[in-house]
C-alpha cells in the first residue's frame, strides 16, 4: 500500500536548518508531482513547494522563496525539504504529499524558538 514516511523535523532555533524528508512506497514515485505542505497552529494547510516529476522545476510558498529547496531522488523514492534561515513563524507540522492522488504522510513537527 502507498506510504509516506516524513522525518527529520525537531526544535531549531531561528535562523537555523533544518532537512526533512519523505520516504516514498507503494507507489511510482518518479511518475508524480510531489509537494510539501504544513500547518501550523491555529492556520489552514499550505502548500510550501512543488517538484515536479523529473525534479527539474520547483514553485515555492513566496515567504520561504530564497530559504526553502524542494528535491527529490526518483531512484530512492525520497522527497526532501532544505529549510534554511528558518523563522518563527516556519512552526508548523509538515506533510508530504503525492499531488493529484490525496495521499498524504503523517507528518513532522517543525518548532522554531529561541
């Protein structure tokens, strides 16, 4: 069956990195466009970057064009997030998610504070 496995989110400080990822299976991988999404408290999903099939276009949220970059490898099914320069308001649960088909990850918290 189709998995999602994010990973990698935790406490960072502003201005930190931080790499997420999503281990893809059960699925094709390398035939969709991938995203990552987030919620955060209290505020409706969003749509953070998109990477199409072939990795060779992304579109980003424009409050983390410049600090986040969307990726993937096909061959190991796995879909990341660089985040760098993170801000507060970067504090939310990340998703990823298989565009066109509904399947979504369980998510990984990203809290930012001091």
């Amino acid at each position: 069956q189709v998995q999602l496995q994010e990973s990698g989110g935790g406490l960072v400080e502003p201005g930190g990195s931080l790499t997420l990822s999503c281990a893809a299976s059960g699925f094709n991988f390398g035939l969709f466009v991938m995203s990552w999404y987030r919620q955060g408290p209290g505020k409706e999903r969003e749509r953070v970057a998109t990477v199409d099939s072939d990795g060779h276009n992304q579109r980003y949220l424009d409050s983390v064009k410049g600090r986040f970059t969307i990726s993937r490898d096909n061959r190991r099914s796995t879909l990341t997030l660089q985040m760098n320069s993170v801000k507060v308001e970067d504090t939310a649960l990340y998703y990823c998610h298989v565009n066109d088909m509904g399947w979504w990850g369980q998510g990984t918290q990203v809290t930012v504070s001091s």
